[in-house]
C-alpha cells in the first residue's frame, strides 16, 4: 500500500488547517462527543478538499493530567498503558464513523514536549509568567493535589449541585474549588483541606488588550457562531486573572525550570499545543501550517465548553511567545447533544456510548445523517429513537434512496445500461426543464454558501432539497409508457436525472461518504468536485452506468422499543439484577456451606463425646467469625483449653 501524500499548503490556494477538540483519552465518546467535535470537522474537511483547497485535518488523544494518572491507580496500569489502551478505543470508534483524518495522533510524544517547553520558555522570557505560593485542595484520603476540575459540589453562584471546581457547566461561572459549597473529592468523596504549594502562573491579565483587539477582529473576519463570541467576550468583560498552568503530578510535560522537577503543565494549558504537536508528527514541515497567518486559514471544531481554552488562553500564549503564529479563523461550537429526555451517562447505562450506534446494525451513513441533521448549533438538542428511524425510512429512503434506486434501475432495464442520447437544453410543454436546471443551480449555490459558512445543518438539509428536486423530474415520466410513447422526453429525463445523481454524489460525500460511494460506483465514475455552477454533462450520451444497489433498507419501527430499551438505562438496571442474582446464588451456597461444616462438628463433637467425659479444657467451641472469611467457608472448630 502506497504512503499518502504528505498535506502540505499551496502558495497562491486556499490552505485550511482544521482541528477538532483533542478528545480526552479516558472517556469513551459518545454521540454528542462525536457530533459536537469529529463529525463537524470530516463533514468540512471533506466539502473543502472536494473545492479542490490543500486541507488538512488533524485530531488526537489528550492524555496527559490528573485523571489519567488516578485512572491508571485504579486499573492497576501505568498512565502509558491506560493511554495506549484508550487510544485505540477512540480510533476504533472514529473509524467506524468514517470520520477521515489525516492523521490522528497523541499528545504524549517528544514533540508535544519539545513545542510546549518552547512555548513555556518564550512567555517566561517576555514576563507573562510568574511564581506564586497558592492553597490548594488536597486529599488526604489518597495524599494526592486535586487539580480544580476533581474536585465537585454545588455552585455558590447558581447552586447546581454537579459543579466542578473549575467551572460551572450549567452557568458558565469561572470557579474556585473552596468557593464550592460542600466540595468533595471527586475520586474518593472525601472533603479536601486546603495546603500551600508553589506554581507558575500565566499572566492572562497582561495578555488581555493583545487578545482583545485580535478577538475583534478575528471573530467578525472568521464569523464566528454567536455562541462562541458570547462566552469569548463574558470571560473578556470579567476582567481575566493569572491561572495556574503548573501541578503537582508526575504524568504531564516536564516544566523546564529548576526547582520544578516534581511537577508538570497543566493540561489545559498544555492540550492546545496538542495540534501543532500532532502536526509536528506527522510532517517535519510542520511550520508550513502553524506559521504562515497569511497563507493558512485555521478552522477549529469543539463544544461550547471548550471555548474559552481556544479563544482565549491557547491564542493569549501564542502572542505571548512574540512568535509568528497561525491563529484561529473560523470558531465552530456545538450546544449539547442530548439523550431523549435526559443526559448521556456512561455510569447509568443512558446513551449510545463508544462502538453501541456499530451494535445497532445501522450503517455509519444514517448515523451521520441523523446526527447532523440535529447538529446543536444554536441550541441544545436531543437524540431520539423514533426520529432517528423515521429519518431512515422517510428521508434517506423515501428520498434519495428512492430517486437513485428508481433511475438506475430503469436506465439498466430499459435502456440497456447506457445512457441515451439526450439533449441539456430539451424542452416541451409538459414540463419546463430549463427552469429546473436553473432552480438546482440556486440550491447549489445556497448549499455552497451554507457549507462555507460551516452552517452544516443547513448545507445538508439543501442536499435533501436537490434530491426532492431529481424526484420531481422523475415524475415527468421515467416509466415504459413515456418512454414509447415520448422518447425524447424520457431520454432529456434520464440524461439529466443521470447528472444530477452525479452531482449528488460529490454533495453527499462530506455528510456520507459510503454512500457517495456507492453512487458513483453505480454511475460507474469518479467522485467529482464540487462545483459553484452545476451544468448537466459531466455524465456524456453512451456512458455505461453501474448495477443498481440499494442505498438504505427500512428499518422496522418495532425498533424504536427494543433500542430504547437497550440504551435507555436499562443496561445498568440488568446489571444490577444480574449482580443480585449472583449475590442470592453465593448467599446460598455460603448457607450450605455452613449448615455442612456446623454438622460436622456435630459429628465431631459426638464422637469425642463417646470416647472420654468432656472436660472443661478440652471442650470444643465454635469461635464465631467476621467479614469476607466467614462469608467464603466456616473453618473447623478450635479446642480451647
């Protein structure tokens, strides 16, 4: 298999650097993980190479930080091992989301150490760090620094009851951990007690004009969602402050200052290094995409909570080195992608988490559609069973599927698998095609902007409108009769619809790209570009098409219970029966156990009996026992003297 060709930009084009949230290594992704970050960028990675741009899409485990470090405690691995574990999980699940990176990395590697120690030295030298001796939560239960976000407890500005101690989610308010009301060890649910250490601290306040008039400017020119401008600029108008960037662990990048040798960056501060790390490993040339402002535009994807850590600090640190840097364009966020009526929780068993949408038997195609055709792009939104079937079985199907599945079908049939002459300008009175060509080409146009625009919901749902649009040409007629009776007509009917499924193919392929496949495959030719105007003779008079397949099958709406169900948190309720199950069973056979060993020192105690008198020293005693032995068995009686 032949080596890609390494992604490099072009002087003179259209370069698009784009990156999605680093997804943190210890968390199975799901749906809205997947939707909120990865999915949205290959959706337009894949729209900016199919307009002929040099685009490269990077991604990456964060795996560095105090979870990592207290999860690899308690799987008995050491953090390299636990990363390496989940790294793989992540990947395995992307792929099956043919989510198409162009090189999906980590960050730790030596270049993650290498660029972040250059970072950190530069904003060392240019005074926007500085030392300082803090209290910080300590948990005395497992001797451990909790870094803000383990510990949690209810939120003295709004009292949400599952804030963490760098933030609160539902309100959005910048915390400190001991302003947190009843605060808890997030691993152990002991309560942290308050010890000094000494950390770096960046100097955001001193950074806050630079990053001010570039936020200005920045978010106006990339057009930025008003989601992301909002939180940008309410951390803006608070006034920031220095926030630690160091902690007290042994899993992180090394801090290059003597003295330090004991802690690490923190990750926050060190996981947006991850995508010029990333790129760094996976071209030399890595420079060409992160220091060329003038030739590179950088898109990034993420979720609303990630904001602030790429509109603020990531950007404040690069200006802050005094180097030249490639800097955030265009801002794409997510609101949350819920689950029915509630949350995604891996603990409860609520959701579809890691490889459950693959255990479906539901091709990646359909959950790509229905995921971003309710993408939470201005509001929360929510996944559900019955919607998700029906978008199958009454879009994709009734729809596309039944327009490309119809017109192949007949032209093999009837027209021997090639196709007929025809005539791009063929009119009649029964049906205006001129008119139609030009109201496709308005779709085309709005679909272009939309995806431009990364207004991804809008982009596909013009999609679905150029496909109703081939629908409707069908009716003016494909069948037998019109082809006896009209050839010329059937023929213009065939020539275009032809074309436009052609089209649609290059349109589908950033939202569904097995199924674009299928298309030309069925066309028999290769995915196109696409284009700004859309002229009906690509596909020529006597081009031999493809065998017809089916693009999509009705799912069965009995369905929508049995998945509900399955991922509705009925999983955990099973577990727990299951574990009671279990629990009655070893109850019962410890009870026999018992009531065997109590008769054998019947037994034994008869039969010393009929031997001699019992004595006093010599008389046997059942010692009655405690905790996991005398679950496991009864031991024999001991002779007390």
């Amino acid at each position: 298999m032949a080596t890609p060709k390494i992604i490099l930009p072009e002087k003179g084009k259209q370069n698009i650097l784009i990156t999605s949230a680093l997804p943190y290594v210890n968390n199975v992704p799901h749906l809205g993980n997947v939707v909120g970050s990865v999915l949205s960028a290959d959706v337009f990675s894949r729209f900016s190479k199919l307009r002929d741009r040099p685009t490269l899409f990077i991604c990456g485990t964060d795996e560095y930080g105090t979870a990592t470090e207290t999860k690899a405690l308690e799987t008995g691995q050491t953090p390299k091992e636990l990363c390496d574990e989940f790294h793989l999980k992540h990947k395995e699940v992307y792929d099956w989301f043919e989510i198409a990176f162009d090189y999906f990395g980590r960050t730790t590697t030596e270049q993650q150490t290498i660029i972040a120690q250059d970072i950190f030295t530069k904003l060392h030298k240019n005074g926007y760090l500085e030392e300082r001796t803090t209290t910080q939560p300590y948990c005395e239960k497992h001797e451990s620094f909790l870094a803000d976000r383990f510990v949690e407890g209810t939120c003295p500005k709004c009292q949400y009851n599952d804030a963490r101690g760098d933030q609160c989610d539902k309100c959005g308010s910048l915390l400190d951990p001991f302003e947190l009301i009843n605060p808890h060890c997030k691993i152990d649910g002991a309560t942290p007690v308050p010890r000094e250490t000494t950390h770096i601290f960046l100097l955001l306040n001193k950074a806050q004009p630079a990053i001010e008039e570039w936020f200005e400017k920045s978010s106006v020119q990339g057009a930025w969602p008003q989601n992301g401008v909002s939180i940008t600029r309410s951390w803006l108008e608070k006034g920031l402050e220095g926030r630690s960037i160091t902690r007290d662990l042994k899993w992180g990048t090394p801090i290059p200052l003597p003295g330090y040798e004991k802690k690490v960056l923190y990750v926050w501060f060190d996981a947006c290094i991850g995508y010029p790390s990333i790129t760094a490993n996976y071209t030399k040339d890595w420079e060409l995409w992160w220091r060329d402002p003038e030739n590179v535009k950088l898109y990034q994807f993420m979720g609303k909570d990630n904001v602030p850590f790429h509109t603020v600090i990531f950007p404040g640190s690069q200006m802050g080195t005094g180097d030249k840097w490639t800097m955030l364009n265009h801002l794409s966020t997510t609101e949350y992608l819920n689950y029915e009526t509630g949350k995604f929780s891996k603990s409860r068993g609520v959701g579809v988490f890691g490889d459950g949408a693959k255990e479906t038997g539901i091709p990646p195609a359909v959950w790509r559609y229905y995921l971003l055709a309710n993408r939470p792009e201005t509001g929360d939104t929510q996944f559900e069973w019955k919607s998700f079937i029906s978008a199958n079985n009454s879009e994709l199907l009734a729809n596309l599927g039944n327009f490309v599945n119809r017109l192949v079908k007949f032209v093999n049939a009837k027209l021997g698998g090639t196709i007929p002459e025809f005539s791009e300008d063929y009119t009649d009175d029964t049906f205006d095609f001129p008119a139609w060509i030009a109201d496709v080409n308005k779709l085309l146009g709005e679909y272009v902007a939309d995806m431009e625009a990364v207004h991804l919901r809008a982009g596909l749902k013009k999609l679905m409108e150029i496909s109703s649009a081939g629908n409707l040409l069908l009716q003016y007629r494909l069948d037998n009769a019109n082809l006896a009776s009209h050839p010329a007509r059937t023929h213009a009917i065939a020539g275009l619809a032809l074309n436009l499924a052609y089209l649609l193919a290059s349109l589908a392929s950033p939202f569904m790209p097995s199924t674009a496949e299928s298309i030309v495959q069925q066309l028999n030719a290769p995915l196109a570009p696409i284009p700004d105007k859309w002229s009906p003779s690509a596909l020529k008079s006597g081009h031999k098409i493809g065998k017809a397949a089916y693009l999509f099958t009705r799912i069965p709406e009995e369905k929508e219970e049995e998945w509900r169900n399955k991922y509705g948190g009925t999983q955990a309720q099973r577990q727990e029966e299951e574990a009671a199950k279990a629990k009655k069973a070893a109850d019962r056979a410890r009870d026999k156990e018992r009531k065997k060993a109590k008769k054998e020192a019947a037994k034994a105690e008869g039969s010393s009996a009929d031997a001699k008198p019992a004595d006093k020293k010599d008389e046997v005693v059942e010692i009655p026992l405690r905790g996991k032995v005398a679950e496991e068995q009864a031991p024999p009686p001991v002779a007390v003297p």
